[in-house]
C-alpha cells in the first residue's frame, strides 16, 4: 500500500517532499491510516480534529486519541471543540453540512496560517461510490455522478485509489490502532444504509465495482470538462454581471441539450431542479414571470432572464436627503456622487445613462432620493408634457426586477431624476447654463467586487 501510494502521489503530481501538508483526521482507520502513512513516506505534514461534541464523551475520547497519536509521532496536532447543533440552527443545515462547512471552513484558515500547499482527507473508494449513490437517490447531475475528485484546489484526496477493505488490512498488518464512530453503524443514516445494505450487493454482483467505477469516473469527469468550457463560452456571449445579473436566452429551445446548459448557466445561485424546470418552461414559452427562493429573485421578460438578491428591494418609506451639491451619498446597492461643475460641452452632451447633468438654476435643496411610487410622474427628456412613470417603464420595456429597485431623484415635489433611465426636461441643461450638478450612479455591488 505504501508503494501504491506513492506511485499514485508522484505521477499525480499531488504533493512533494517540499510542501507543507494539513490532514484531517477524525481517529477512525482510514484517517489514521494516511496519517501513519504519510509519516512513513514521508512528508512534512501536521493534524488537525475537530470535536464536534455529536457523541458526548467519546467525541472527547476521539480528541484525546488524535492528541496522544501526535505526541507520539511527533507530529504537531491542532484540535478545536465545536457545538455543531448550534451551528445547525443558526444556519438552518442538517448536522451533517454544519459539522462539514466547520469542518472546512477551519481547515482552510489554518492552511492559510502556516502556508499550506494542500489539505488533505482521507476519504476512499467506498465513500466515493457511497457519494455517488447517495446524489443519484437525491437527484444529480454530472458532477454529482461523477463522484469526488482526487484533487480539487487545495483539497486533495489520495485514498480514493484503495478501498475500505484494503485500509483495514493495512492497519491489522501494521498493527495501527484506531476508534470506532459508534454512529456509522446507526440505520437512521442514509449513507450508513447505502454502506451497510447497498455496496455489499453491488461488491457481489460486480467484484471490480471500484475499478469499474473510476474507469466511469475518468470519462465522467472528461464530459464535465466539455461541458464547463461550453458554459464559459455561453457565459462569454449572453451574460452581463451587474447590480442585477442578466443572461440572453433568446438561443434557448425546448431541447435538451438548452435545458441542461441553462441550468448550468443558473447553478451557482443555488437553484432548486423543481424551481428550475418552471423557469425553462417560462423561457422556452416566452412567458414573463417572477420566481423567489434563498436570498434570490429571477425575473424572466422579452428574452433574457435577469437575477438579483432580494436586499436591492427598497423599502417604499425610506429616502435620503442630499442637502448640498458636492456629497457622496450610498442608498441600499447604490452610490451616488454629488459634484457641482461648469458648463461644457462634454455634460451637455452627454450619453451616460448612469451620469445625470442637471441645471443648477432649477433644483431646490435639499434633493430626496426615494423609490418611485405609483402616480409619480415626469416629463421625460425630450418631451413637453408629462408621463406616468410607471407608463414610461413599460415603454421602455424594464423589467418587473429592475423596477423593484429602480430610483427617482426629486428637487420639491419634482422628479428631475429618474436615476440611471432618464432626466426630466424641465431641468435639463441650455446653451445659456452656467452651473450644473452632475450626479453618476454606480452599482455598490460592482465596485466592492461583489459582483457574480
């Protein structure tokens, strides 16, 4: 096993004698396993626990055993106690993806601490096809069929070559002791029962089922890649990041092929299938709606599907006050900056649909920045009678999301600003102007780096 290891290590390109190396280890085999291992190897690496406390004292005794194995080899150990039920509830997670997001969220700030070049866990054949298994009963995709990767960024894998049988053997012949997760043995676990009931019928239908399963894995993980540079390249072609995200879908058809690529164009705003399946069905049906879940809210219209978070939505009491013209003023997702300047040519003819240049003449402070309300009206540039903005955004064809979080500035009772669309006429610049206030809108959410 130790050849194999290595072998598998080098021609990988996982880690060298150089690096400095995190491994988790939770005082099971497999975990401990790699640790002797890696020792015996070896490479410069040190441990790190977390306690979650899920078993009382025997989550104590696990974190006094990892401790005592460190001191005996000499290894430095880190070991953190957590209350994971309290994470769960706070986060609303089942235990398990508390007790993960701890478990990684540590480990990656120790590996930044002592500038670590990989993270390693000792995860084996057996849970990679137990992965697979448990996302095919949820429902998955490619990468979940695909299972685990043996790297992925920092993290990375090395025992996902041997399975669990060639980990315990190892431990009795090296005479390695370990202890034994009282809960991997409960039935109340999906995953104990696809361990226990599952992998033992597909070991006997099919011996090689764990080589079977990385040959599977190898073009699996080939057809994500193609699948990833096509996304990219759509993603390149149709989608602006903004304030409110927008994708073009014109192209999309009821295909397929559009269906999968469109979901894989939305995955990263954590989108239910279900939910999924209503939105392609709007898509394809040229039908305008509104969709809700987590923090987001998607809004398709006219061909695109635009996305934003539902913190832009602006309360209809609130407003600002700007109470002179050189101000910088931050209202919900936007900024605002105020500056007082002289006639050019250049603000009079300007096209900037974030930049607003008013006659100084007209406004009266100080100015109020609201979101705008059924009934308000304007004279839009361009036009000598006034017009309901809610009738001009329809012309204008803006969507039921942009109109959520869509600002007017007013001077008294007067809109001169309808911000980043259009300023009223009545308080647009002449030949004979002298001083004007120059207003430009910028997205908080783009120039904090922010954007998706």
């Amino acid at each position: 096993m130790l050849a194999k290891l290595k072998a598998h290590i080098e021609s990988h390109h996982l880690f060298n004698s150089q690096d400095r190396l995190l491994l988790g280890v939770s005082a099971g085999v497999d975990s401990i396993v790699l640790a002797h291992l890696l020792k015996e190897l070896p490479f410069d690496f040190f441990i790190a626990h977390m306690n979650f406390g899920l078993r009382g004292h025997e989550s104590d005794l696990d974190a006094d055993f990892v401790k005592q194995w460190g001191l005996r080899h000499g290894i430095i150990t880190h070991v953190l106690k957590v209350n994971a039920e309290i994470h769960a509830k706070k986060n609303q997670l089942s235990i398990q993806m508390a007790a993960r997001s701890l478990r990684y969220n540590w480990f990656s700030e120790l590996a930044t601490l002592h500038k670590c070049s990989a993270i390693l866990t000792a995860h084996h054949a057996d849970d990679n096809l137990e992965t697979v298994l448990f996302n095919l009963i949820k429902g998955t995709g490619i990468r979940g069929l695909r299972g685990m990767k043996i790297q992925q960024g920092l993290l990375v894998r090395p025992l996902l070559i041997f399975d669990k049988q060639e980990i315990i053997n190892y431990a009795q012949e090296q005479r390695i002791s370990w202890r034994e997760d009282a809960s991997n043995f409960s039935n109340k676990y999906v995953r104990n029962n696809i361990r226990k009931k599952v992998l033992p019928v597909l070991k006997e239908i099919n011996p090689s089922v764990f080589r079977t399963f990385r040959d599977t894995q190898a073009r699996l993980i080939a057809s994500e890649m193609l699948l990833d540079q096509k996304v990219l390249d759509l993603k390149a072609q149709y989608f602006k990041s903004g304030l409110i995200d927008c994708l073009e879908v014109s192209w999309v058809k009821d295909h397929p092929l559009d269906h999968l690529l469109l979901f894989e164009l939305l995955e990263s705003y954590e989108l239910g299938y279900a939910q999924f399946k209503q939105i392609f069905r709007s898509v394809v049906q040229n039908q305008s709606a509104m969709f809700y879940w987590n923090e987001y809210q998607l809004n398709v219209d006219r061909g695109k599907v635009w996305i934003g978070t539902s913190d832009r939505i602006i309360d209809p009491s609130a407003y600002k006050e700007i109470t002179n013209a050189l101000e910088v003023v931050e209202f919900y997702n936007h900024q605002l900056i105020f500056n007082n300047i002289l006639s050019t040519t250049e603000s009079i003819n300007n096209k900037s649909l974030n930049i607003a240049c008013l006659d100084m003449e007209k406004l009266t402070f100080p100015l109020t920045l609201r979101k705008w309300k059924k009934g308000d009206y304007f004279y839009p540039l361009g036009m000598t009678h006034k017009k309901k903005v809610s009738d001009f955004l329809i012309d204008q064809k803006i969507p039921k999301i942009m109109k959520d979080g869509l600002l007017i500035l007013a001077s008294k009772k007067e809109i001169c600003w309808l911000v980043g669309l259009r300023i009223d006429d009545r308080f647009k610049l002449k030949n004979s102007t002298e001083n004007i206030l120059r207003i430009e809108v910028r997205d908080l959410k783009e120039s904090d780096g922010r954007g998706t």
